[in-house]
C-alpha cells in the first residue's frame, strides 16, 4: 500500500519558479489549424449632383454675382474659390501622392473646414475643376461637427462658373456633394431639392440667357495649344477666343 504512505522529503515535488519552468518546458501547446482573424473595414460614401449649365451675359461684375445666387440657402459664410493658380501643379486631395497632396494643402489650406470639405468631395468625384472654375461654397443643409467640419449627412456646394471659350459669357451650374464615414437615406432626395432651388436662384439672377452644354474645356496638350497671356493656362488647340478660367480674349500674333 505504498500510495498509502506519508510522502517524505525525498518525494515531495520540487516547488520554485524553476522547477514550474521545467515543468512547463515538458508541455506542449495545441496549435489550432486556423487562424482567428479579426475584420477591420472603412466604409466611406462620396456623393455629387450638377445641374446643366446656364449663360450668363459677359461683364466685369459677372463673378461678383455668383454669392448672391445662393444667399437664400447658404447656412454659413459663402466662400469664393478663385481658380487655382498656375505654380500650384498638379494639386490634388490624395493622401498617397504626397507631392500633389502637399500643392493642395498649400492652395487651399486656409479655406474654412466647410470649403475643404466641400472641395475635396467635389473634386475626388470629378464634379468640379478648380483648374478654371471658379467656385461659390457654402453649407446647404445638415450640422457641423464641433471642430467646424461637415458631417457626412451634411449637403455642401453651391455654383461653379467659367468663361465660355468661344462667346465669352459666363458658364454656371449649381453643385452639391455629400458623403463621408456613413450614410442617410434621404440624403439623395434633399440633394435634388436643393440643386432646382440653386439652379432656380442662377435663372433669377437677372442675367441668365438660356441653358447651355456645360461640357469642359478640352485638355490642353500638343503643339496646338494656346495659353493665356494674361493668366498663362492653356487651352487645347487653337479654337479658343476666350480664356475659360480669366474670361480675356485670347491675344494672337
């Protein structure tokens, strides 16, 4: 009956840190055959409406009348966005390009939180082109964050204008964008009650001369190309008699 006996000192097990270590050096561990993985996912929804683009007559106070085309809806400060300018490159809101991200910031840095917004909504989605146009932005429904910035049900935009290449007049179409880290349902719908009320504000304006194509300048490239004298950007081929993004005519020698 040995397992009946007072164990001694002889048998008692080792105790310590090391003889736990010899013990668990003995066991081994189960490997499981498939890995528990954990999902990390960004759901991120950009959104845009233009309208057709109306004529507006030619005149030096042209641009000037574009903030007052959207008083009426504007819940904060309107802000013009002036075409960027030459030395900017090929700016753009990319995180990965470095080089073209770091134009933009430098182009529109001081911008107020809801023009960034509204800018970089746009132009990932190719709604605008801040090249030659000139913008007219402002918050147009839903809230701000308390940093000043957007949320992603919030509606932004406003007009976009440019000089028609061939007559001169003034090229304007409302713009809306929305998106972000989430979704609304009746986002979409409050976006196209918004864009006839701005397309109805650019009709009343007292200058509007009918609709028109609000199709872009062709990209300028090759031998053909004409710039500007007066803002250097370049039009394609020789075609145009105005500048779309100052509105001078083109000088030719």
């Amino acid at each position: 009956m040995d397992f009946l006996r007072r164990k001694g000192a002889d048998t008692a097990p080792a105790r310590g840190p090391g003889a736990r270590r010899a013990s668990g050096a003995g066991q081994r561990v189960a490997i499981p055959e498939e890995v528990a993985a954990q999902d990390h996912q960004l759901r991120i929804s950009f959104a845009a409406k233009s309208s057709e683009g109306i004529r507006l007559g030619s005149g030096p106070q042209a641009l000037e009348e574009l903030p007052a085309m959207i008083t009426s809806l504007a819940q904060s400060p309107i802000e013009v966005v002036p075409p960027r300018s030459m030395d900017s490159g090929q700016a753009s809101p990319s995180i990965t390009r470095t080089a073209e991200a770091t134009a933009w910031l430098a182009a529109h840095g001081a911008a107020s939180p809801v023009t960034r917004h509204a800018l970089y909504v746009l132009e990932t989605l190719d709604a605008i082109d801040p090249a030659y146009e000139t913008f007219a932005c402002t918050l147009l429904d839903g809230s701000l964050d308390p940093t000043g910035y957007p949320e992603f049900s919030a509606i932004v935009g406003g007009v976009a204008a440019h000089w028609d290449e061939a007559t001169g007049d003034l090229i304007v179409r409302a713009v809306v964008g929305w998106g972000g880290g989430g979704t609304r349902g009746d986002t979409d719908r409050t976006a196209g009650r918004i864009l006839a009320s701005l397309f109805r504000g650019i009709l009343e304006s007292g200058r509007a001369l009918g609709l028109t194509d609000a199709g872009r300048p062709f990209p300028a490239g090759g031998p053909a190309a004409t710039v500007c004298p007066h803002c250097g950007f370049a039009t394609a081929g020789n075609r145009a008699m105005y500048c779309p993004k100052c509105g001078m005519r083109m000088v030719r020698g």
